[in-house]
C-alpha cells in the first residue's frame, strides 16, 4: 500500500505547477475549488504498482448497489473534508474586480528563516494569512471522514520537497509545523483564535 500512496503524491506533485497556475486565474480565495481524481494502476509481477493513467472526471454512476453506495460516500466525505462555506452571493457580485482580486500571500518569516527550522516553538507572530492556511490544514484532516491523508504529513513532507518544481514559503512551514507539538500548535492560535473541540462520547 505503502508504493500506491508514494505513486499517488508523486503523480500529483509533477502537476502541481499546472493546477496552481489554473488557481491563479480566478484569485478571489485561496480555497476556490477541489478535484476528485480517478488513478488507473497496474501492479507488475513484482509488486510495483505503475500509473497507467488518470481522470480528471472520473464517472461517479453507478452500476451495482455496492458501486452506489461506494460512490456515494466518497461525494458525501469529498464535500465534507472540503468545508463548503457559505457567503452572500448578491454582496460578493457587487464587489469589483479590483476588490475581489487576492492579495498575495503575507509571509512572517523568509524562506530561509522556515526552512531552517524543524519545528516551530510557539514564539512566532505569524501573519493572518499563515494561520489561516494552519488551521485550514488542521480542520479538513479533522473532517476527512473515512480519507486517509497520505501528504502532507510530519513523515513525510520533507521528503518529497525535493520533488517539487518550484520550492514555496507555504510548503515548508507547513512541514515545520506538522512537526510541532501540539500544545505549541494551541499556543500559536490562543492569542487570537479559540478553538473548540468536540469528542465522541
């Protein structure tokens, strides 16, 4: 299962320059849409799995009652892990298009700075921008349902950085952060944000 998730993250990260230049065309939020993509795999006689191709509108009918259910709750987990949030369409089309157009993205620290760190320790001010996208990581893993994250994750993000066209800010702080502990993680939001937690009883 292990070579199946590597070829998977590999697959996407190749094409990650292309899906972020399509983000760029309609920059009015940084989570404006999502993809379900659909992995054609063959396995060899070794074991080593190979992509043969893959969808980018895979078909969700169905053709048996497990392949509804199936499909079903892959769209009901897609949407959840997503977080849809509401807005007031008439405001938002009121607006100009200099209005609506996105800043870019508001860094605490250089590059250099991040890259250096393993970890962060809860003395950062970081920028609204960055704990937005943090608390953004952190909320969808918490709403993925029955996904299984396969990247980014504190194991393995370093990893595959190497693989990567273009090195971004956002990338490895995300990668200091995964490997933060979580008291520090509450630490870094408290002064600004409360959070709220929820357990199954």
């Amino acid at each position: 299962m292990a070579g199946f998730k590597d070829l998977i993250t590999k697959t996407l990260i190749s094409v990650e320059p292309h899906i972020v230049s399509n983000l760029q065309k309609n920059p009015t939020n940084r989570i404006n849409c999502f993809e379900i993509f659909g992995f054609d795999i063959m396995v060899d006689n070794n074991q080593k799995p190979w992509v043969l191709e893959v969808n980018v509108l895979p078909s969700l009918s169905s053709s048996s009652p497990f392949d509804k259910r199936i499909k079903t709750m892959l769209v009901c987990d897609a949407l959840t892990c997503v977080g849809l949030r509401g807005y007031d369409k008439t405001k938002f089309h009121a607006q100009t298009t200099e209005i609506l157009g996105l800043a870019p993205f508001s860094p605490s620290m250089t590059y250099s700075q991040v890259k250096d760190k393993e970890r962060l320790d809860g003395t950062e001010k970081l920028t609204k921008d960055e704990m937005e996208m943090l608390m953004d990581l952190d909320e969808e893993f918490l709403r993925k349902g029955n996904f299984e994250r396969v990247y980014p994750l504190a194991s393995n993000v370093m990893h595959y950085e190497q693989f990567f066209e273009y090195k971004r800010y956002q990338n490895v702080l995300t990668a200091a952060y995964l490997g933060t502990d979580q008291k520090i993680r509450d630490k870094l939001f408290s002064s600004k944000h409360k959070r709220v937690y929820f357990s199954e009883v």
